[in-house]
C-alpha cells in the first residue's frame, strides 16, 4: 500500500512540475513535458508511429504494442492538457495523436522566430557595461543571448562576440581595448573573461590609491597651514614703537642718550 501511495505521489509530482503554458513559454513548457513523459515511461507515442491497425490474425505481441501506444497517446493527452489554459482544452482534439496534438499547440502559442530574433539582437549590441557589479555576470549574459540566437539559427562567430564585449566597456577600459588592439593574437570568450576581470580588479585599485593620496595630501596641507599660522613672527605694533622712539630720543641732535630740552646743541 505504501509503495502504491509513493508512485502517486511521485506522478503529482511529476505532472505539477510542469508550468502551465503561456503566450511566452512554450519552448520551457515542452522540454517539461517531454522529460516528465519521458520519466513516467509515456512517451512511446512521441517515439513511434502508430502501429498498424490490429487483425484476426495479430499476435499477442501485436496486440500489447497497441494496448501500449494507446495508454501513451491517451496519457500524454491528458497530461498536456492539464498543463494548457482551460480555455483552449475544449478546443482541441483528442481524436488527432498526441504529437497532432503538440503541433497544434506550437502553432497557437509558438513565438514567432523572426521577432524573437531580432530582439536578441537588438538587445546584444545594444548592452553596455556601466562598470558596476561583476563583469564576468555580464560577459556570461552577452554569450547567453548569444546562445539564444544560435538556437535560433542565427549563429554569432566568437570572434564577433569578442569584439561586441570590447565595444559595450565604458571608457576607464579605453587602455585595455588598446592593448588589445596592438597585438597579434586573437583572444576567445574565456580569454576576454579572464583578462577583463583582471583589468577590473586594476582599476578598482588605482581608484582606491588615487583616493587615500587625495585624502592624505589634504590633510598634510590643513597641518602645514596651521603651522606656519602658529610659528609665524608677532606682529609689531607701529605707533607704539615710534612713540617709544619719540620720547627716548633727542628730536634735535637726534641722539638717544638725552632729550631736546637737555641738548647742549
């Protein structure tokens, strides 16, 4: 009984993972139906024709085969049709085969290729680096869209790819798209990765450095300020020092030793 419960559970399981089909999803939705098939042993009717319709003479073997194609066809029906909008399931035939059946879905909800296409790569050469976050995400995010056009038969040579990645780094990798360019060798996807990262990593540092020299000659220049301030001569006092000059002098003779009125001049 308990194993009996398990192999339910497992088959809830099975059919509950896959997602229920959208206006966008339906590359996903099929790869889910076809590995949920495929686990739950259904998808002979996806594999094979139908055999040949069964006579007097058929044998036992004959007759399983059919008994077994039809369980299939019958399943996977049910299954894809659990897993499409309950709008559509009153629209579709059961009498057609599962794989008439799929076909029709593909045309109903399918992207069109064309469209899809040119968004990709739109989006491709549209993407710039603004020098925040982690350049090795957003290189592996460029090949991935990448991928996306090549599944859809628009194939983007790597060294193309290479050259899309220069071309989307912000200026601070002015120097780097130099170098690059002086030398001989071509670099693939891996290589741009590697250095680029590396390149990064460079320039984060400079900037660290260039901003505690900044902080550092600041403050050394508020300190030699503040000294030269304090250590500076005493400011002298004019009208006292010719004051003290006028009283201690001869206005007459001009010496210091006596005043006018004392001059025997």
């Amino acid at each position: 009984m308990e194993s009996v419960n398990n192999s339910a559970a497992t088959i809830s399981a099975n059919i509950n993972s896959i997602p229920v089909l959208n206006g966008t999803n339906f590359k996903e939705w099929k790869e889910n139906v076809m590995i949920v098939l495929g686990c739950m042993d259904l998808d002979l009717a996806l594999r094979t024709e139908k055999p040949a319709a069964l006579k007097d003479t058929s044998t036992l073997d004959e007759k399983r085969e059919m008994e077994r194609w039809e369980r299939s066809n019958r399943m996977r029906i049910m299954i894809m049709k659990r897993a499409i909008p309950e709008s559509f399931r009153g629209t579709m035939s059961d009498e057609a085969g599962a794989t008439s059946f799929l076909a029709e879905l593909e045309k109903r909800f399918a992207k069109n290729e064309k469209a899809e296409t040119s968004t990709l790569l739109s989006t491709l050469v549209s993407m710039k680096y603004k020098g925040k976050g982690n350049i090795r995400e957003y290189i592996l995010e460029m090949s991935h869209i990448a991928s996306k056009l090549s599944a859809l038969k628009l194939i983007l040579p790597e060294e193309l790819l290479v050259y899309l990645v220069l071309i989307s780094l912000p200026s601070q990798f002015n120097q780097f798209k130099v170098s690059y360019n002086c030398i001989k060798e071509k670099w693939s996807l891996n290589e741009i990765i590697s250095h680029c990262v590396q390149e990064e990593e460079r320039i984060k540092q400079d900037k660290t450095e260039s901003a505690h020299l900044a902080s550092t000659s600041k403050g050394s220049n508020k300190r030699k300020i503040k000294e030269a301030a304090n250590s500076g001569p005493p400011r002298k006092h004019h009208k006292e020092t010719k004051e003290e000059t006028k009283e201690s002098g001869c206005f007459f003779c001009k010496g210091t030793n006596h005043k006018k009125k004392n001059c025997t001049k």
